[in-house]
C-alpha cells in the first residue's frame, strides 16, 4: 500500500513539472570558422526574442547541440576538420537533432551538384554570400515561427496527457484511500472482534491468532504460533456426523468456504461448541488457510462477505490500474508514430517537389488507366509551349512521340531507357529527345513517371558541324589538287606550246620529261580516288603476320639503301578479314614515313600482338618525334612536310583504317613516333 501511495505521488510531480514550463528565448545556432561572418550574422538576426549561439567549428557545433536545442542552424560549408557537410551529417544522424532545419551558407560554389550535394546530408535551404540581410532574416523569422508552433503544439499534446494522468491520479487517490479504509477496518475488526481468527499452513501450523485467543481460548498469543490447529479442537463433525480430531485436515479441502461446526478446546481443557469456517488464500505463490472460530454463525458470515469484498475490490483497483497505464503507454506510442509519419510524409513532398520542378528535363507523371496527365513541371511547360490547365487531366496524344527506329508513335505500355525520339510541340516545332519511362505507384492509382531529355540543339550543333567539316574538307582537297596537278600539267602545257612552233619536232628528253609530268598527275588522280569511302575493298580472313612476313624482305632493302635497320616482333594473332592489297599499302605508307624520319643507324621495329579481342599492329620509329602542330593535321589531305610529298599517304592509311573498322593511335615523342592499328578479331 505505501509503494502505490509512493508511485502516485511520483506521477502527481510529474504532472506539476509539465504543467509549469515558462516562456523561453528561442535558440539560433551560427557555425562559420571566421568571427567577422559570425559578428555579421549576428547583427544581421539580433533581436530579443532569439538568443544567438556561435561556433566556430564542426566540433564546437556539434558540443553545442548536446548543451540545448535550437530552431534553426545556420552552417558555413567550407570549415577546416569538420566540413558543413560532414557535420550537417553527423546533426542528422542524431536523434534529438535529425529534425533540426539547416540553412547553408557559403561563397564557394554554386553548381547543381554542390548545392544538390548540400541537400542530399539534410539541408532544407543555400544561401550564397554575400546575402541579402532582410531576405535572410525573413527566412529565419519563418523557420522560427515553423518551430515555436510545433513547440506550442507539443505543449497542448502535454497538457492533454496531463489532465488525462490527473484524471487517472484522481481516481487512483480515491481507490488508494477506500483500500487504506478497509485495511484500517480489518486491522480493527480483528483487534476488537471477540471471535478467534487463525492462521495456518498447508501442514496445520497456527501462523498467527488474534488477540480474541486469549479471552475465547485462554492461550497468548505466542503459545499458539507454531503449534498445530488441531490442540484447539476436540473434535469437528462432518456432513456423515462422524467426528474425530484427525478429520479437521481432511474436511479442509472438501469445506473451504463452509462452516463446520466444532467443538473447541480451551487451555484449561474445557470446551465449548463453536462454527468454524476456513478461507484459503496466498502470498507470493504461497498458500495459507484462515481459520475463523466463532460462536454466532451470523457474524461469522458478515466477516467472509467482508473479506470476500475487500479481496474483489483489491483485484478490481489493480485490473483497472494496469488497464489505463497500458492504454496512456498505447496512446503516447502512437501519439510519437503518428508524428515521425507526419514530418516524413511533409519531408518526402517537398523533396520530390523540388527535385520535379527544377529537373531540367521534361518530366510528367501520367495516369496508367486513362493515359491523361496527372502533373507536369516547368521545364515540360517551356519547352512545348502548353500551359498547366491545357495539359492537367487531359490524355495524353501519343502521335506527338515518334520512335526514331520504327517512325511509329511509342508504347507507354513497355519501359524505355534514353530512347531516341522526335516529339511536337504546341506550336508544331519537331524536337529531338531521349525517352525514359518507370511504372510507379502513387496512391491511390498507378502512374508512368515519364521524363524527356531534349538534345535538339545538340543535335543541330553536330549537323552544323558536320557540315562545315565536310566542307572544309573540300576546300583543302580542292586545293590540294589543284595545286599538285596544275604543276605537271603546267610542264605539258608549256612544251606543248614550244613544240608548235618548232617543224623540227621535240626532242627525246622533252617528250619523256612531259610523260613523267603526265605520269604523276595520274599518280596523285590514283592516290586521290584511293581515300573514297565507297572504295570496294575484297577481304579475306587470313593472319596479319603472314602479310607482314612477305612485305618484309622490300621493307629491310628500303632500310638497308638509307643506312637504317629494320625488325620484326611477331606474337601469334588469330586470323582477321583484311584486303591484302590495301593492308600492304598502310603498312608500306607508315614504314617509309618511319624510315624518313630517322637518321643514319636508326631502328624501325614490326610488332604484332592480340590484346581483348583485338589484333594490334604496331610500328615504331626512333625519329625526332612530331610536334603538336603536325600531330592535329596528320590524315589531311594534301597535307605534307616531305618537299616531294603529295600529302595523301597517311589520308589513304587512314581510309583503309575505316574501310577495315579499325583504330590508328598514335603515340610520340624525342625517342620517336608508334602508330598503333587496332583490328577487330570478332
């Protein structure tokens, strides 16, 4: 009893502190590693009515918010140790802190993927430096307000919580004082009652007597304690009217709650008849008997209905206790579920707010049902030129959405990942975009996440560009070949002219000069027709190496004449689909250009190996290296550094490259030069 008085006024205190809370500053926590910013900030957000704390630090931050609580926190990005970010991280992943808004500050960068980053450790806000003071102020009055009204909605929860436990403390009180009423009354009724009450054990040992004992049986009290019931009785009648001392045990089972009658034996030895009526009861698992000797039957009942009252009423107080103390523990658990659901869902929406309306990609959320639009952002907006009220709950015309591949219109039915297609926009412009589709469900219906990445200015970029490549191209070739072939036919031309004029005819060394002119314009006309992309080439699979082997006896005499030197460093390779003819000529073109390059003693090294699914040739010199200049021109053609050259050998090894699939990279520097000719082995 004094342990439930105890807890009651415990829970009475816990009451009052809640009750009394006082009005507070509201807390501001400034972080920045640089005081100035901090003064300026403080100027900025001095008032009476928030009390500014500041922190120069992650970790002084992070002290801070074990100290006390704050409704907003603004934090500077770059810090020495402990970054905003990393510390932003650490405020999240604590409990008491996970839901304390952070604003950042910085001056360093404002990128997508900074400030994306910012939000991704918990940030709800960027300010970039220098800031407007009026407009920060602004938001921190707001996120102040944010926080001073959820604090006056925990305070009403509280004040509800503590009118219900007084309501419940109340009756409490008023069930403790009723059990202390019977309890004082049974100490009394058994101290001034003149019937004997006796207690016992499962084997027959008096417990305890009343005072009753001494006036009704003689004995005192600790004569009795101990000693078997039995010595008070001379004999006990059962229901067949036997009676013996020994039946007393036997007749307790069968009349718990019964009267007997008795014949009751005093100190003296002299007896008297008595009704006897025993109750069974326990104590922390224990049994016991209580065995009340009376003389008038009547009192002796109105005692067992007491007890039997004061025993319901005990059960039904802590029945009744334990039900409301479950059902406050019921309510306070689902009061803070209620709540995390809450912020969560208000969290989660205003991130995917965000992140839908600044996406710069076209993206629309569309019923799945009835294909109608359900939103679109505005990006999606700008771009076709419709309005949010033209679009809203109106289907969708799929014939807008062109499949690049198949020209037909798209299925959003079947996911796509970055499919290219050709889509309309309001005032019939055709764009160019990449599709992507995902089936998510928003409830209460699903829907088709559709998002359109428009690359049609990057697509009239490259046709631009190709164009004037294209173009560019023609200019050099045109020149090119004016120039190469006008010299010849400038030579013909002008013997030509002396030959009419002389009866006598030309002369042997003039006609051969005039056909070796003749000869070369057709050379650079064969050389020329060679770079043409629709040049039918006749491949057939055969081994790099064997080519390389019978090319090689022309290539070491071409460096054994310039005083050079020449190797082979063939691997095994897998066989390839080539042109012979045409891998004979890159090789040949590449070999000559190598051996120009070098001086007397120089080294020109035929290596072949396969490397993932790739066979590699590669051919290395130990020239002076090319310069930068060259390196961007080299494949040009009509481009040359050579004083006889046509500028078209590395332009055709380059065309054969293509006509093959295969790759030229080259590496060079002051120890030479290597081309490296990647072939397909598949």
């Amino acid at each position: 009893m004094e342990t439930v008085t105890k807890n009651l006024m415990q829970q009475k205190d816990c009451t009052i502190n809640l009750n009394s809370t006082t009005t507070q500053k509201v807390n501001i926590l400034m972080v920045d590693n640089h005081p100035e910013n901090l003064l300026a900030l403080e100027a900025v957000l001095s008032s009476p009515h928030y009390n500014l704390v500041s922190a120069t630090s992650g970790n002084a931050a992070l002290k801070s918010l074990l100290k006390q609580e704050f409704a907003v926190i603004l934090l500077d990005v770059q810090m020495p140790g402990l970054n905003g970010f990393e510390t932003a991280k650490l405020i999240k992943a604590r409990e008491k802190t996970k839901h304390t808004p952070i604003i950042f500050i910085t001056a360093i960068s404002q990128d997508m993927e900074h400030v994306q980053r910012g939000y991704s450790v918990g940030a709800i806000d960027y300010i970039f430096k220098p800031f407007q003071p009026e407009t920060l102020k602004q938001k921190i009055e707001k996120f102040v307000e944010i926080y001073q009204k959820h604090k006056e909605e925990i305070s009403k929860s509280e004040l509800q919580r503590s009118a219900e436990l007084n309501e419940v403390n109340k009756k409490l009180d008023e069930t403790t004082l009723d059990l202390q009423r019977t309890e004082a009354l049974a100490r009394v009724i058994s101290e001034t009652l003149l019937d004997t009450i006796v207690t016992f054990d499962c084997q027959g040992c008096i417990l305890s007597v009343n005072p009753a004992v001494k006036t009704m049986f003689g004995y005192r009290e600790n004569e009795l304690v101990g000693q078997p019931i039995s010595n008070l009785f001379l004999k006990v009648s059962g229901e067949d009217g036997n009676s013996c001392p020994d039946l007393f045990f036997s007749l307790i089972n069968l009349s718990l709650g019964s009267v007997i009658e008795a014949v009751a034996l005093r100190k003296d030895e002299s007896a008297f008849p008595a009704d006897i009526q025993i109750g069974e009861a326990a104590v922390e698992g224990q049994p016991f008997f209580v065995c009340t000797i009376r003389n008038v039957t009547e009192r002796k009942q109105m005692e067992e209905v007491k007890k039997q009252q004061f025993n319901q009423m005990e059960k039904m107080v802590k029945d009744r206790t334990l039900e409301l103390l479950l059902a406050n523990e019921q309510l306070q658990i689902e009061i803070e579920e209620r709540k995390k659901i809450a912020d969560h869902l208000f969290v989660s929406q205003e991130r995917f707010r965000k992140i839908f309306e600044s996406c710069p990609s076209l993206v629309a959320l569309i019923s799945l049902k009835d294909k109608t639009y359900l939103d679109v952002n505005t990006s999606w907006i700008n771009v076709t030129g419709y309005s949010y009220d033209e679009l809203y709950h109106q289907k969708i015309n799929l014939l807008d959405f062109i499949d690049e591949q198949g020209d037909n219109s798209i299925n959003l039915e079947q996911p796509f990942r970055s499919k290219k297609i050709r889509y309309k926009t309001k005032h019939g412009e055709i764009r160019a975009g990449l599709l992507s589709t995902e089936m998510i469900d928003i409830q209460p219906e699903p829907c088709i996440l559709f998002v359109l990445t428009d690359f049609t200015e990057r697509v009239l970029l490259e046709r631009e560009m190709s164009r004037l490549d294209r173009l560019n191209l023609i200019g050099e070739m045109a020149a090119g070949i004016a120039h190469e072939i006008r010299n010849p036919m400038t030579t013909v031309y002008g013997f030509l002219q002396v030959a009419r004029g002389n009866r006598e005819g030309l002369p042997k060394e003039i006609v051969d000069l005039m056909l070796e002119e003749l000869s070369r314009a057709n050379s650079i006309i064969t050389e020329f027709l060679n770079l043409a992309k629709n040049k039918v080439s006749y491949k057939k699979v055969q081994n790099l190496n064997t080519i390389i082997e019978a090319l090689f006896p022309l290539i070491q005499a071409e460096a054994l004449r310039s005083r050079k030197q020449a190797d082979l460093d063939l691997h095994y390779c897998p066989d390839i689909p080539v042109d012979e003819k045409e891998i004979r000529q890159l090789i040949l073109n590449i070999v000559l250009n190598g051996l120009d390059s070098m001086s007397s003693g120089g080294k020109l090294t035929i290596k072949t190996y396969p490397e993932e699914q790739a066979v590699i040739l590669e051919i290395k010199d130990q020239g002076k290296g090319i310069s930068l200049e060259i390196l961007e021109k080299i494949g040009t053609p009509f481009f040359t550094t050579k004083e006889n050259g046509t500028g078209l050998g590395l332009a055709i090894c380059y065309s054969v490259a293509e006509r093959h699939q295969a790759d030229i990279d080259i590496e060079t520097g002051d120890e030479g030069t290597t081309f490296f000719i990647r072939f397909k082995s598949n």
